[in-house]
C-alpha cells in the first residue's frame, strides 16, 4: 500500500486541515493531538483519491474503512473508532460537507426513526425521556426486523406485538409505557390503521412504588463541607451540590443552564423546566459566589454557552449522566449513596417544616400546576416524624 504520510492534502482539504485545527484549538485540545488528527486528515485526503472518491461520498462507514486500512497498513495509531471519531470532528468544524448523505435515499427505518424523533421533540419532553422511548422504538423495529417498514406504512399485527413484548420478559414491565406512546404515533401519522397500543396489558405493581431515601441537614451539610474547592473540578463540584441544596434543580435542569440564564445584576436564575417551560427564581448568594468561583477557574470555552462543562477535551455541556456521576463520587467517598433527587426531598421537607404550603413548594420543585399529587410524595414526612403527629390515646372516657 502506498506510504499515505508522503502524499500532501490541497485544496479543499488544506483548509479542512485548517479548520479542524482551530476548531480543535477552541475546544482545548493539546497541540500534538491537534498535529496528529491533521496528519491523519492528509491520509484521509490520499486514501479517497487513491480510490477516485469525493469529499461529498465520506461517510461513516467509508471512515471506518479508511480507519481499518490504515491499521493493517501498519499506522496503528488510527482506528476505526478514531476515523469515525475524526469524520464528526471534521463535521462540527464545518470542515467537510455533509450534502451528499443529506441528498442520499433515506431507508425507510431512518425516515419512520426521524419523523417519531421530531415528534417527541414538537412535545417539548425532556431529552433523557425521548432518549428512552426511541431506544424502546428501536427494540421493537429490530425485533421485528426490516421487512415490515416501508416508506409509508409499518406491517404489525397484534399477535406480533404481544409476541415481542412477551420475549421481554421482566423488562417488558419498564418498556410498556414508552412503547405505547410508538405505537400511538404510528396510527396517528399513518403508518399503521389500528391503535396497536391496545394490546399491550396494563402493569399491575406488586408493590408499592419505591420511596427515595431521604437525606438529612447534617449529611447535606458534611456533603459540601467535604469539597475540596480548590481547583477547577473543585469549584465545579461545590457549585453544583449548593445548586442541588439550595434552588432543588432536577440534574436536567443544571445541564441546561446556559451563561445567559444568569442575571447578576438582579440575582435571578432562569431555569429550564420539563416541557419547554422557564421560571425565574431568585439566586441565592452562596449559590451565585460557587457559581462564579467556577467560572473564573474555568477556560472558556467557545463552543458552547453552558455554565457547567466537562473536564476534558473536547469540552462540551456536561450530561446528565455527568451530574448524577459527581454526586454519586462524592457521597460514597463518605460512606452514603444518595443521587441528586434526595436534595429535592430535603427541600421540600424543609419548605413543609417553615410552614410553607403544597403550591408554593410545587412551584420552587418545579411540578406542573395543579399536579399536587407529585409534590405530596416529595413532602411526605418519615415515619419517624409521622410519630410524634399522632395525638395520644385518650385515658379517660370520651363524654
């Protein structure tokens, strides 16, 4: 195989080597990673020549096969994750045009996965909510294979759908529900003529459904009392527990958090509720302070607004998964397990202490209006405090 180091890029790669660079400069990347992804960038410019190709022909599987090629060529520096990996850096630095997979044949299973994606999207649900119901959509699609879909219709029958939810098992009990909600779409957008949601059995819980464990003051404050604030993941750290202890924000909601939503001059938070909703609640001067120790630690970063980032490069909007994992870490490093929500609880018991009522609880949680049910769950006292509620039993007989 031809030696791809000895053969140069020009043209229109020269200034996609160019782009990718400062693009990658941007995000924090060292230098020499930034020198060797536009080395590879050349390869990849020689090896699409070689085989008569066009930028406009790259897509991921024609990356995963220059990244193999180059491997058995003896560059074992590349592989076929890293090409791939190489080609969506390339594509968020608008250093390659992606038109020709826009302008390809969508098959039909892509086009139905698009469509019921933008649809969940058009009902403003959460993104960990849509992540769950397409990935449930695409259990189902693949169990029952390609055949059946086509570009306007979804062959189904109800003997097949109970047939799939019943190879399940136990998890069929977790994936009705999103389930359902696919199989609605397909009646509603017309891919099939009968409401197929029908046939899936309702869930009966053997138990009563599982309270979470409640944090106490003490364990909250020894929680922020152990942070070592003293560098960037530090001040993150403290900044997103006292965001958790004090404002009650879902983990979602410190995601979303963009530099804009802070209002320094009248210390107010906007905050990015479930369903496409904002509120604006008052900051906290502690929260504020953590908030801006961190973002003086913090390189900024040019490609996003957020106000939590991640640690390594590239640097991007922390995920949910990121938030749920920092409180994880530091509660077993002092021998607790409690997630972001036990923060929601112990501020809804505290509100309930101070006298405060279900609406005005409900608002700072973030529940929608009227669904007090919800806040109830989050407020219901411990049997231990449930206890001392009770008024004694009378010794005397009642007149």
């Amino acid at each position: 195989m031809e030696n791809a180091a000895s053969v140069d890029a020009s043209g229109p790669w020269s200034q996609a080597t160019e782009r990718l660079g400062l693009w990658m400069g941007e995000q924090g990347f060292a230098d020499r990673t930034i020198i060797e992804y536009q080395r590879w960038v050349r390869w990849l410019a020689s090896w699409l020549a070689g085989r008569r190709m066009e930028p406009s022909e790259l897509t991921e599987a024609v990356a995963a096969g220059f990244g193999a090629a180059m491997r058995a060529a003896g560059h074992t520096s590349l592989t076929a994750r890293g090409a791939v990996r190489l080609l969506a850096y390339l594509g968020e630095a608008g250093a390659v045009s992606r038109s020709a997979s826009g302008a390809r044949q969508v098959p039909p299973r892509e086009a139905l996965t698009g469509a019921y994606r933008d649809y969940l999207i058009s009902r403003r649900l959460a993104a960990q909510t849509i992540k769950v119901r397409l990935r449930v959509a695409g259990l189902l699609l693949d169990a029952i294979g390609d055949a059946p879909v086509s570009a306007d219709r979804v062959a189904l029958s109800p003997r097949t759908v109970t047939g799939v939810v019943a190879s399940w098992g136990a998890l069929a009990r977790c994936r009705a529900s999103p389930l359902r909600v696919f199989l609605r779409f397909l009646q509603m957008a017309g891919y099939a003529d009968e409401d197929l949601a029908a046939v899936i059995p309702r869930v009966r819980r053997s138990s009563p459904a599982r309270q979470a464990a409640r944090m106490t003051r003490e364990q909250a404050q020894r929680l922020i009392e152990s942070l070592d604030a003293s560098g960037e993941a530090g001040k993150r750290d403290k900044a997103v527990l006292l965001l958790l202890r004090r404002l009650g924000l879902r983990a979602s909601e410190i995601t979303r958090l963009d530099l804009d939503d802070i209002g320094w001059r009248n210390g107010t938070l906007i905050v990015h509720r479930k369903r496409g909703c904002d509120e604006e609640l008052p900051l906290p001067v502690d929260v504020g302070q953590a908030l801006a120790d961190y973002l003086v630690a913090r390189p900024p970063v040019a490609s996003t607004r957020a106000v939590v980032v991640t640690l390594t490069t590239p640097r991007r909007r922390m995920s949910l998964h990121g938030v749920v994992s920092i409180v994880r870490r530091l509660s077993r490093a002092m021998g607790t397990a409690v997630g972001p929500h036990q923060f929601r609880h112990l501020l809804g018991d505290q509100m309930l202490e101070a006298g405060r009522n279900l609406r005005e609880i409900a608002q700072v949680l973030g529940h929608r209006e009227g669904d007090l049910a919800t806040t109830i769950r989050y407020v219901t006292p411990p049997r231990q405090q449930m206890a001392g509620l009770v008024r004694p039993w009378p010794t005397a007989a009642v007149p």
